[in-house]
C-alpha cells in the first residue's frame, strides 16, 4: 500500500523512520522484559531489525512496476488476479530477494544480540562466554561458525534465487558482457 498510495507513504514515512532510526541493539533489552527471555524476545528482536528492509524494497519495487507494461495489461482488460500474477509480483521478486540478502546478516547479527544479553545458550551466549574466559580460540570458532551460517544461507538464496528468476539468464548484466 505504500508503494502504491504516494499520500499514504508520504503520510507515514515520518512515524516509519522514527522506528527505523531506533538502535535495535539497546531495544534487546526490553524486548526481553516485555517477551520473556525465551526465544520469542529474540524472534521478534530479529524482526524488527529485518522488517524494514524489507518495508523499504517492496515499497521501491511497488513504486518501480513499469506503468506502460500496467497499461497495456488494463487496455486488454485483465483481471486483478493476472495483473498481481504477470506484472506485480514479477517486478517485486527482485527487489524482496535483495531484501532477504541484507537480511541474513542482519538477522544474524539480531540472533547474536539477542542471545549475547539474555540468554544461556547459542552462539551469541558463547561468544559471550568465550569473551569472558579469554578464550579467543573459541571467539574466533563460534564466529566462524556465524560467517559460514551466512554463506550457507546466501548460497541457498542464490539458489532460489536462479530458480525465481530463471528468465533474467540472458540478461548478465546491462553492459553486455
């Protein structure tokens, strides 16, 4: 809706960047106290550090659906259904999938801060702890272990990502090469 309603976008942007500009990473603490310091204070920690990366590129792709290809398909009297099908979600799977790749990172980094302040288990807990012990080695190890969590993940989006996006094969980049 915000992508598609400039007033409504332009309405809400103030309130959606004043939750943006909040440090999530002081927030982890009282995500804690209000949710409990199971996993659900870290799920909702790592949502709403990836939310709005998410928020802004669906609301770019919105805003960058090719209007000629919307009128030629409202000239041959298509359906809502089939414009959703042929040209909105065709034109928004980039732009989400370039979201979800700079939300592995972040969502990996909210995991560790989330688990660094309240928790006594996982990744972020062991690093705290190694930390703690000067134990470098298993500083070093349990951030390793996060560097290949990430590669896997992007790997396995790259994946859906050739799957998804089968037909742009033939266009490797705009200079030609």
């Amino acid at each position: 809706m915000l992508g598609s309603w400039k007033r409504l976008s332009d309405a809400a942007d103030p309130v959606i960047m004043g939750f943006y500009s909040l440090p999530r990473v002081s927030l982890a603490p009282l995500f804690i106290i209000w949710l409990g310091i199971g996993l659900f204070a870290k799920v909702a920690l790592v949502a709403s550090i990836v939310l709005f990366v998410v928020l802004f590129n669906v609301r770019e792709g919105v805003r960058g659906i090719d209007r000629e290809v919307v009128d030629a398909f409202r000239s041959m009297n298509a359906s809502r259904g089939a414009m959703v099908r042929y040209v909105v979600v065709p034109s928004l799977v980039p732009w989400l999938l370039a979201a979800v790749r700079i939300g592995i990172g972040m969502a990996l980094i909210g995991a560790v801060v989330g688990e660094m302040v309240g928790s006594a288990r996982g990744l972020g807990w062991y690093v705290m702890h190694t930390s703690g012990v000067y134990d470098i080695t298993g500083s070093i190890t349990a951030l390793v272990v996060l560097m290949l969590l990430a590669m896997v993940f992007n790997g396995v989006l790259a994946w859906v990502e050739r799957r998804m996006l089968h037909w742009r094969r033939g266009a490797e980049s705009w200079t030609g090469q």
